[in-house]
C-alpha cells in the first residue's frame, strides 16, 4: 500500500509542475484533463503526508524515551500517547482512499419514480417523494429539469415522473436511492383510520454521453404527439412531445416540454442513452445486474428497500437495519445521514472485500 502512495505522490508532484507551465496554458482542454486529475490525487496525498508526519513524530519520540533525562522521558511517553491512537484511523482513510473509484460518481442522473402497488395512495407518495429529492438537491445546489409526469386524477399525485438531476457528484449521493420505498399511513379518504400500505419505485441512472453509448438512427422509431397536462392552449393542440423507441432493446422514452419538439426530442435521447447506458452495464457485470434487479423488483411492497412509516414518524432502511426517528425532516430533503450511513456501509462491504482478494 505504502509503494502505491508514494507513487501516487510523485505523480501528484508532477502533475503540479505540469499545471505550473504557462505554456499549457494554451491547451485549455489539456490543462483541464491535468487539472483534474490533480484534483484527484490531492486528498489522498493529503492523508497520507499526515499520516507520515504522525509516524515521523512518533519515530521521534520512540528516540527520545532513551534520554537519560526523566522530563524528556514523561515528555516522550506522552506525545506516543497522543499519537499512536492517530495511526489505525488514518491507514483506514487511506485504504478508503485507494479503493478503485466508481467511473459513474462524477455523472449527472436521471431520475425516475414509478408509482407501486397502492393506486391513488402510492401515487400520492411519489410526489412526496420526488419533492423530498428536490429538497436534498437544492441544499447540494444541484440542477433538475423535469422530462416527464403523468399525473394522477386525484389532488397532487403522479403516477411516474422523470428527471435529469446534475451537479457536482450526484450520482455518488444518489446510486443507493435505487429500489422499492414502501409507505404505511393513513390515506386521507380512509374513514376508519386504518393504516394502508403503498410502494413505488426509484431508479438512479447515471446518465450517459454520447462517447459512452453510441445509438444507431437506424434503430430509432421516433413519433410525436400532443402534449398533456399544463402549459397552455398551444402545448396540448401541437404536436411537440416525442416519444422515441429504441428498436434493438423495445426501450421506449417519452419527453414533453412547453412547446419545443426538438428540445423534447433532446431531452428523451439522453434519457434513453441512460437506460441503454445501464443495459450495458447489466451485461457487462452480471452480479450488478442480479442486484440491480432485486432492487428495483417490480414495485411490490414486499421488494422494499426502505419503510416511511407516518404514524410512528419512523424511516427504516432494510438493507443497513437504519432506523431513524425524524421521517417528517427527511420528507423536507434531509436525507444526508442516511446516504452517509449507506456509503459507509458499502465502503466497509469494498474493503472486505478488497481484504479477502
């Protein structure tokens, strides 16, 4: 481990002299590439100088208990005291630091609801839902543009909504939201105050560019028609939404905007070079395919992932056995704890696994 990171610091010193060159200046598309790869580097060389300087003062110290002078001696013994619970933390930071980074952390997503078995109530609730992602993605400063929604006829549900959600890292917070969210609470139009259970489901996409999936016109059927909903008389007489198929793989995508077909047909191609994206994905690695399919199930409330129980003001992950007792602040986008719990779990999984190889 020691050998990598002295080699990733050297590297990170080079990169530095690199960036230093005005003439790289000129390069602007190099300069970036250089850039972040930097960036990078930089927290892992970080922790590892401070992990060296802890060892270093320890080393030091070790020398200095063979003093002849007894305060020196005291001196000595308490800095070890000090320093030696420093040095297991730190080389678990490092071995987090050195795990092989997922490729589609930096990405944008695309972000679909469905709802589940429940009717109006699920529907209901992917609303909820979606609103309680838009909160988290204010507080991150993150962009999202609705794609689609198609309403459901009662109040404010949505029977299913997509979004692209970008920004810095989204995908890295958002990947483990995937699966089925099941809801116990008391509809509004139960009379006898009886606690129903819905489910819908939640897909994180990491969305793809054109360099990381390549689709063939050829393959594509594309169809336009009316669209529904708000927006006025001259959205729902033209036909400016866009549906596109996929022929190869029957993956069908609809997008409606306000008024612009080629914006819908824009919109409705990246979120299909995301589905497809992920089909590849599942082919190339069968044993994320198999996990992704246990996730997102087919919107039955027994393939849960995760319980928002209202009565009792308690949210529950299956998956960590996380129970937290403040669901009405994470219905308002205060989901951070729970993500971190998440990460810190699968990163604990990476490392044994990483340990065991």
């Amino acid at each position: 481990m020691f050998d990598r990171l002295d080699q990733i610091e050297v590297r990170y010193e080079d990169l530095g002299q690199q960036l230093s060159d005005p003439a790289l200046l000129s390069d602007q598309k190099k300069f970036q590439t250089i850039a972040k790869q930097h960036r990078d580097l930089e927290p892992v060389v970080e922790k590892f100088r401070e992990y060296r300087a802890v060892r270093n003062a320890i080393a030091d110290a070790k020398a200095m208990l063979a003093e002849s002078d007894p305060d020196l001696r005291a001196m000595a013994q308490e800095e070890l005291s000090s320093l030696e619970p420093q040095m297991e933390p730190l080389e678990e930071q490092l071995k987090v630091l050195l795990l092989p980074k997922d490729p589609n952390d930096e990405k944008n997503v695309v972000l679909e609801l469905r709802a589940g078995t429940g009717g109006d109530e699920a529907a209901l609730f992917v609303a909820e839902v979606f609103r309680m992602y838009m909160r988290f993605a204010e507080q991150h400063r993150w962009r999202v543009e609705i794609l689609s929604q198609t309403e459901s006829g009662i109040g404010h549900g949505l029977k299913d909504v997509t979004a692209i959600i970008e920004g810095d890292r989204v995908y890295s917070l958002l990947k483990y939201e995937s699966g089925v969210h099941r809801v116990q609470r008391v509809p509004a139009t139960e009379t006898q105050g009886r606690v129903h259970t819905s489910a819908i489901t939640v897909a994180v996409l990491p969305e793809a560019e054109e360099v990381d999936i390549k689709v063939e016109a050829k393959d594509l059927r594309i169809d336009t028609f009316c669209s529904s909903g708000p927006g006025g008389q001259s959205v729902n007489t033209t036909y400016s939404a866009v549906r596109i198929t996929h022929l190869p793989t029957n993956t069908v995508v609809s997008c409606q905007d306000e008024k612009s077909q080629i914006k819908n047909r824009e919109k409705a191609m990246r979120v299909l070079r995301a589905r497809l994206y992920e089909v590849e994905a599942e082919r190339i690695h069968q044993e994320q395919a198999k996990d992704r399919k246990q996730q997102i199930g087919s919107g039955d409330r027994s393939e849960k992932i995760r319980t928002y129980n209202f009565p009792q003001n308690r949210l529950t992950d299956h998956r960590i056995g996380l129970t937290n007792h403040q669901l009405a602040m994470v219905m308002e986008g205060q989901l951070q704890p729970t993500i971190d719990a998440l990460i810190a779990h699968y990163t604990a999984e990476r490392l044994k696994a990483e340990a065991t190889a």
